[in-house]
C-alpha cells in the first residue's frame, strides 16, 4: 500500500475515533452524546462503528507491541 492509500484508509477512521473520543468524554449524561449511541434507527450504523474500531485495534496491536 503506498502512502496516498494509508492516508486515505486512515481518513476513513477519523469520524469512528471522533465516536470513540465523544463516548469516553462523556461519562455521566449520555443524552449529549450522538444519536447514533441511542437512535434504534442507527444500530447498523454503530454496528459498522463497532467493527471499524475492531479493525483498527487488529492493524494497531503489531505496532504496539513492536515498540515494547
């Protein structure tokens, strides 16, 4: 993969770590946070959500654990 392709993989993660950073800032009322965290409508949605941050911790582990 040449770095255009990473650059453009990596931008496609940008608005499902915003997801991540805005759950975990807000741990007490989670009626500010998005709709997709309490919209029945957007269960696909969050799940698609969910397997992107699967699969962004999946490619990450090898470089964690090489700089230990």
């Amino acid at each position: 993969m040449n770095g255009s392709a990473e650059l453009t993989v990596m931008f496609g993660y940008v608005p499902v770590v915003q997801y991540l950073m805005e759950f975990n800032g807000s741990p007490g009322d989670l009626m500010e946070l998005s709709s997709l965290f309490s919209d029945d409508a957007r269960v696909a949605e969050a799940a698609a959500v969910a397997q992107k941050l699967r699969k962004l911790r999946v490619s990450l582990l090898p470089l964690y654990y090489a700089t230990l």
